[in-house]
C-alpha cells in the first residue's frame, strides 16, 4: 500500500519533470526539425501521456478522432510507464555498471561518488511513515525562557501551584494578584536548589542541606501545600516547604502600579512572587536489618487527605514515610530477584511503581504493592506514567520504544486500550501525559545522543475498534491509530525534563542540556492552535523524491553525455553547471525516443 503511493508519487513526479522537458523540447523544434521527430512533433500529446495522475480531465467533445474506452486507455498508459520503467532499469544497470568499473568514468568524480555513497534503504524510510509527523512542531512549541547557569544543575521539575484564578475566587484577593501557576525546581548534585517562575526568573535559591550528592528529587502532586523533597546519596531524604506569595510592594512601586491601567504590564514589572522555603522533615531510609540500601525512587503521595513521602530502593521495596517523618511501613515489590524499584509515579488519584520488568500500584491503604499484568501485552515496560485526565489510564512505553495505553479498572483489570504503530518512536522512550496527548522523548538518557520530542495523539484511546471487551476472539490489540505522531522536535541530548500541565493556557515543558547548564521552558500549544494539517503526501516521500532527483539529475547527466555522439554533439566537455535537469530530460528523451519510439 505504502510502497505503491510511493511508487505513483514517483511517477507523477518524474512524468511531470519529463512534461517540463517536453515543454522545453517543444521550443526548440522548429529550429532544426529534424532527429527526434517522433518526439516533436506528438510532443504535447506525449507529455499529457505519460502522467495518468495529472491528466486534465477528459473534455466532453463530441469530435471525431481516435478513440477508445477509458479501461484502454489506463492500461496503455500503465504498459507505457512499463516500458519507461524498462529503459531506465536498463539505462541505470548500465550506468552502475560503469561506475563500478571505475575507469571512463564520464561524470566528475564528486557526482560519481554521490552516486556510489551508502544511503539508508529508502524502502525503509518510506515504510516507516507512522513516524512521519502529521504537521510541524514550530505550530505547537513556543520558547518562552533560557535560563543558563554557572552551577550545573542534575534535576528539573516543575512545582504545580494552585491556580490563580481559583486562588483569586477563593479568597477575596485583589484582581491583581497574579502569581505564577508553577514553579521550575531546578537542583544541583550538591543540594543546591533554584526555583524559577515559568518566565525564567529566579525567585529563590536555597540549599537542601544535603551532606551527600543528592540523587533524587520530588514534589507534591497536589497544590494544598508545595512540598519539594531531596534524597541523597546516604538514604538522607529532607523535605521542604515553598511558600509562595505576593510580593509587598514599595511606595513607589504600588504607586506607579496603580497609575498603570493595562493589568498585564503588572505582572511583569520584575518578579512580583516572594518565594521561601523552610525544611519541614527529615527523614532516612533504612532497610529492615539497619542497613542503608540506596534509594533509586522517590515521590511524595497524598492519600485520604494525609500526604506520604515513598522512596523505593535497590532492594525492591519502598519506604512509606507520613508527613511528620515516621516510618508508616516498608512496602515489599515482590518484583523479580534483583529488581530494584526505578520508577514511582504520583498523581493526585494514585502512585505507579516499576520495579525492573514488573509494574502496578501501591496501595496505600494496605501498604501493599499491586502487580498489573496486562492480557495481550508483550514486553518488558522501561517507563509507566499516570494519564493527566484519568487514573486508571495507564501510559507506557516497551524495550522496543512503542507507547502502550492501558486501562486498569479497579486498578486489578488490565485491557490494552490502545498501541501506537511499533516504530512510531524510538526506545529509549520517556513520557509524559498532558489533556489528550502523551509526550514521549525518544532516545531519552542515552549520553551524547540527540532526542526528538514527540507528541502522541490519544484520541483514539478508548475508542479504537477491537479494543472493547468484545476483542476476546481477537489479537486483543487494537490496531495502531493512523497519524498518531502529532510532531516531532529534535533537540539536543537532555539531562532531564519535565511537564507541567494547565487547564487554561499552554502546558509548559523545561528541558536541561545534558551539561546541566542550560534550561529551557517551552509553552506546548496543543489546543489554542492547532489546524488541520495540509494533506502533503509528498512530505511522506520527500526522502526518496529527493533521492530520486539525484539519481535523475546525475543519470540523465551521464545519459546525455553518452548520447551526445548519437545526435553528432560536439562530445567535449561535460558541464553540469551549464545544463539543467529540464535539458537533461530532454536529451533522455531524445535518447529513448531514437532507441525505443516511445512516446516519452
Ligand atoms: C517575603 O515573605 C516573607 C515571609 O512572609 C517576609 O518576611 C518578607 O518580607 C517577604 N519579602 C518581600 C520582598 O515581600
Ligand atoms: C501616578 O499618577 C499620579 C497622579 O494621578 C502622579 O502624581 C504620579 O506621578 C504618577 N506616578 C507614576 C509613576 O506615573
Ligand atoms: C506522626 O503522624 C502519625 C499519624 O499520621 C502519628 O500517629 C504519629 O504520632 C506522629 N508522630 C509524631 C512524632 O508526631
Ligand atoms: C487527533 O486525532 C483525532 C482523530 O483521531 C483528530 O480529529 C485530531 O485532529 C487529531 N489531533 C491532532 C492535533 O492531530
């Protein structure tokens, strides 16, 4: 199917290049009338001929002439595209014949060794469309802020703050009370911890007071109170309060603020937050028999209105700790031998673990951990984050980089809710879920490669075909969504990232360079505008065409330097500078013409 859109595009693209070129032939034909005349004289009709795609439609006239069924018709066009086909097989074998033995070589050497160059098969770049985004990401992605520092930072999150607006409706708080939505935690190895507002702007810096390297840090996924919680090196894990507030004015500024009347400008007069932070617990990570296992996850939980900080371990359990430090238990993962619990996922409704190959829920209420095994999934999950929207979605991604959503009800049944095309994104895969979208970083954490942001449209989740409970018979997997990648963003290797989800305006995304010195903020445009992309089948193909004019363009070179004795040329040099693709085509033309009478 692929390959024979790819096979019309090419031929509509080359019967258009060979209409240019007869075009240009029609020109110059009544200059000497002679040779080539088949050519010539039927050379409008022939370069209507050869394209079926591009061919106007069939004028309804009613005059006298040759005619004959449409099925006729298609099938001598299809015959002649054959034969076309047949030559340049011919014409091409010869011409890698000849640059295969090296000597006489009749192009430049340059155009030779392009020629000859290893490109990837371009059947794969074709086949592998599903991950051809549907439209560019300059529609979606917007820079807002680069923050680079001195000190390389290890870690960034974003701190999600309460709202503005419910914040201002809640409280009788003046209009122009307008506090950031999030705040970017930026945290060194060695405890040191910025806070930035969306904009870039520092609001605080503080030290964690770690006598270890810190390893590990979380926030609070619920907006009550913003906690920010370090775990070191030593099983030391501290937990700080932020505060966020309005800024109190100067005389001066109030006044001059007051004399402004746009209430935007307000909010960008300098930073107008006053960020602090105060160590609010600390606590250590010890194993049942003393010992110190280091902690490989960390993540702070609130469950039936009491909030938890949960540290997984390379011994595959993790530590429950209550908000006044005690130990409330030790959760066993009973994960595979050796696992050790690198993934904790929090959000609002729940907490994911994912301890080597083995993943599900905790329970926070048993203390227990709940092995999610999903019919009709095969795999090893590298990553497992909660859908924004609801709790019982579960994102993934497999050793292979494909992205699986699935839904687990009561958080004991596991149904494959939908599968991206395998090949959509490539392993190592990361991902996040914002409102009807899964950002996934492709080749995450592998050090000095370039990743590619990707957005996955969700929308099929849920609604697939086969997906339902009435899959039993089936493969049980609904088929991949066509379009899925939504855009694709290079960027170079990263350190870490995060997402902080907004209802009402652009999430935000901050990236840190892989040196830890640069940290960029990102507003994902996903809802505001986005349009319906241009139905560009060409876009798919753009590889191969390019690839093609290459060989076009460098063959018909050679073609028309091997031909020039034919037509008593004057042999001599060749000059690629000096001929273009359209006289290439021509003098190819002409060649075919004198060899076969086709009508090309
Ligand atoms: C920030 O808040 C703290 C604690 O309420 C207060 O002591 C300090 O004066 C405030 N700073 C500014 C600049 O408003
Ligand atoms: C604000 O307006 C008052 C009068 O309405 C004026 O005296 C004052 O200079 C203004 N301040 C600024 C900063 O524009
Ligand atoms: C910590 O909180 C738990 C309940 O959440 C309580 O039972 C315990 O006494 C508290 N410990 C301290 C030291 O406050
Ligand atoms: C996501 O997919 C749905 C249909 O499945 C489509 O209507 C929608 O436009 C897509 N969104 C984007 C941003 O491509």
């Amino acid at each position: 199917m692929l390959v024979r859109r790819a096979i019309s595009v090419l031929v509509v693209a080359v019967c258009l290049l060979h209409r240019a070129g007869a075009q240009d032939d029609d020109g110059s034909c009544p200059a000497d009338g002679s040779g080539s005349s088949p050519s010539c004289r039927r050379g409008g009709e022939g370069a209507r001929g050869g394209a079926p795609a591009s061919r106007p439609p069939a004028p309804v006239e009613p005059k006298a002439g040759p005619q004959a069924d449409l099925i006729t018709q298609e099938v001598e066009e299809l015959k002649s595209i054959i034969a076309l086909s047949q030559e340049r097989i011919k014409l091409l074998s010869e011409l890698q014949e000849t640059l295969k033995s090296g000597h006489q070589l009749p192009l430049p050497e340059a155009h030779a060794r392009v020629l000859q160059e290893k490109v990837p098969l371009l059947s794969e770049v074709a086949a592998n469309v599903e991950r051809v985004p549907v439209a560019a990401s300059d529609d979606f992605l917007v820079s807002k802020a680069v923050i680079s520092s001195d000190e390389e930072v290890s870690f960034v999150k974003f701190m999600t703050l309460r709202s503005p607006r419910s914040a201002a409706a809640s409280s009788s708080a003046p209009a122009t009370s307008v506090l950031p939505t999030a705040l970017l935690v930026a945290a060194s190895s060695d405890g040191q911890v910025r806070l930035f507002t969306p904009a870039g702007e520092l609001a605080l810096v503080f030290s964690a007071g770690h006598e270890k390297p810190v390893t590990q840090i979380a926030v609070s996924p619920s907006f009550e109170e913003y906690l920010l919680a370090t775990g070191d090196a030593a099983g030391v894990i501290r937990v700080h309060k932020v505060s966020v507030r309005q800024r109190r004015l100067t005389r001066e500024e109030r006044q001059s603020r007051k004399n402004s009347t746009d209430e935007k400008v307000s909010q960008h007069l300098g930073s107008n937050v006053n960020v602090t932070a105060a160590l609010h617990k600390h606590m250590q990570v010890e194993a049942d028999d003393g010992e110190v296992p280091t902690v490989t996850s960390l993540a702070l939980a609130s469950h039936s209105g009491s909030k938890y900080v949960l540290a997984g371990d390379a011994a595959g359990k993790i530590s429950v700790f209550t908000r006044n430090g005690t130990l409330r238990g030790r959760i066993d993962t009973l994960a595979t031998q050796g696992s050790v619990v690198d993934g904790l996922f929090s959000s609002p409704g729940a907490v994911l673990f994912r301890a080597g190959s083995d993943w599900g829920f905790v329970d926070m209420e048993k203390l227990e951990a709940r092995h999610m095994e999903c019919p009709h999934f095969e795999g090893r999950i590298t990553t497992a984050v909660l859908d924004s929207q609801m709790s019982s979605r579960v994102l993934a991604a497999d050793e292979a980089g494909t992205v699986w959503v699935f839904n687990v009800r009561n958080r004991k049944e596991c149904r494959v809710e939908l599968r991206f095309a395998p090949g959509s994104t490539q392993a190592p895969v990361e991902l996040s879920s914002v409102r009807g979208f899964a950002i996934a970083v492709e080749r995450a954490g592998s050090p000095q490669q370039p990743v590619s942001v990707v957005a996955l449209n969700m929308s099929q989740a849920g609604k697939a075909k086969g997906g339902g409970t009435s899959a039993k018979g089936s493969e049980g997997v609904p088929a991949p969504p066509p379009g899925a990648v939504v855009w694709r963003r290079a960027r170079p290797p990263v350190r870490a990232w995060t997402v902080h989800k907004r209802s009402k305006e652009g999430d935000l995304l901050a990236f840190l360079s892989e040196d830890g010195k640069e940290i960029e903020i990102v507003e994902l445009l996903m809802q505001a505008v986005f349009t319906a992309p241009v139905t560009d089948t060409m876009g798919n193909f753009k590889m191969p065409v390019i690839a093609v004019a290459i060989v076009l363009v460098l063959g018909y070179q050679y073609m028309k330097q091997k031909g020039k004795p034919a037509f008593g040329g004057k042999g001599g040099k060749f000059d690629l500078g000096g001929s273009d693709l359209a006289s290439a085509l021509r003098t190819k033309k002409k060649l075919t013409g004198l060899r076969g009478g086709k009508r090309f």
